[in-house]
C-alpha cells in the first residue's frame, strides 16, 4: 500500500512553517485550542510554528525531548490534510492522536481511557485516497505498546479495542442502522470521527500512528462532558501520549 503520487510542484497548503520547525514526533488534538492548551501547560521553550487557518502547531520540548502539538480538526477530509502533509513534507515518523469519543460498552464511564486496536469505516475513504477496498486501519503496534507499558507503569487502566470513525457526529445522526451492519466478529467500543484517515494514510507512508481517546459521553449514561470541560480535562490521556511518544 503506497500513497497517493504528488505532483513535483506542490508545496504544503495548509501547514505554513519551514520542515525543521517541526518535531519528529506530534501529539493531535482535534480542536486547535485544545493544541494551545497541551502546548503551553506542558511543553518547554514552546513556539508557535504554523497558524494558518487558525489550525495551531506548537514545537517545544517535553523532559528534554522535542515535541510538536497540532490541531486537526473534526472528521476525517480534515485529518488527511494535515497527517498526510506532516508525513510527506514534514519528515513525522509518529502520530498520536488524542481525542473523545462517545462509549459503546456499558461498563465505561466519563472519563474512561480507549486505545484504539483498529478503527472500522463503512466509507469509501481508502479507496478514494489510494484505491484500497478496506474498512478496516490499523494503529501502529510498536507504538501501541509503548502506550501501554506506560499506562501500566502509571496504573491506569486502558480499554483496547476496535473503535468506529463516523462521518457525522454520532448524537446528531440515527447510527444504529450502520453499527448493525459491522461484521458478526467485530465489537464496537466507541465511535470517533477521525483515527481510520490516520492510520490508514500513516500506514500508506510506514511511519507509525496511534489514537487514544476519552469517553465524554455514552448511550448509556446520562454524563456528558461539556465544551469547557473537554478542553481542560483531559489530561491524564495527554500525559500518557506525552510520555509514550518521547519513550
């Protein structure tokens, strides 16, 4: 599986920085101040590299490691943009994602941890970016289990499993119809909009992915997580990536 062919001329359009602004390695956040926040609470000698349309990048460092920060933005157009420009004109080796998710099993509350094993799309987004049939991506296992030696380490407890990337947000949306037609031998357990664009376009390039999640809401509860709080609450999962990435 090979990415899409660039044409020679085409120069980034959406991350405005020179390539050695940005660190090999990047946490992303979906809201770019949720970026800001993770960059200014917990990276050293920070800077701002890129804010074109208003889509945050920071680069600083984290116990003496060089770390970037970006925003993706919602859904997955969104995310192809920028993972696959951070891979192919910026030189990033690894990715993790940091975001929420609404919860597909009973037993999780706000705020659980997910770490995605898999994502699963009933659209066609592998086909149109490079003509793989697929509805399943895969996170990188190396760096996936570099998130749980931590999470051991620090004792907190992660749920694994396969995690749907929707293309609307699952409360605005009747999803049932497509969740009852995930093939017999896949649990869902929790729904996103964003990991199945990054894991497959970092697999398309070689270059390692991973996606961990916060549960802010579940069909079956009745707690759900509101604007500010998911802004500023997130933080034993950023800590986690923090430290799994620079590992």
């Amino acid at each position: 599986m090979k990415p899409p062919v660039v044409m020679d001329h085409i120069k980034s359009a959406h991350i405005n920085c020179a390539k050695e602004d940005l660190a090999s390695s990047v946490i992303m956040p979906g809201d770019p101040l949720r970026a800001k926040y993770i960059a200014e609470k917990y990276l050293s000698d920070v800077k701002l590299v890129s804010s074109a349309r208003n889509m945050y990048a920071y680069t600083g460092t984290y116990k003496g490691k060089r770390v970037s920060v970006m925003g993706s933005g919602m859904g997955m157009p969104s995310m192809s943009i920028y993972a696959f420009e951070l891979f192919y004109f910026f030189g990033v080796e690894r990715i993790i994602r940091v975001g929420t998710c609404g919860g597909l099993l009973e037993e999780m509350n706000v705020p659980d941890i997910i770490l995605a094993t898999e994502s699963y799309n009933e659209g066609n987004f592998a086909y149109s970016y490079n003509g793989d049939p697929t509805h399943f991506a895969y996170p990188s296992k190396s760096l996936n289990d570099r998130i749980q030696s931590v999470a051991q380490e620090k004792g907190k407890k992660l749920f694994l499993g396969t995690v749907m990337t929707t293309e609307q947000f699952g409360f605005y949306s009747d999803n049932e119809h497509v969740l009852a037609r995930v093939p017999s031998d896949t649990q869902i357990i929790g729904e996103e909009m964003e990991s199945f664009a990054l894991f497959h376009i970092a697999s398309s390039f070689q270059k390692e992915a991973a996606c961990l999640l916060t549960v802010v809401d579940s069909k079956f509860k009745e707690t759900f997580m509101s604007i500010e709080e998911r802004e500023r609450s997130l933080d034993d999962m950023i800590v986690l990536a923090l430290d799994a990435i620079i590992r």
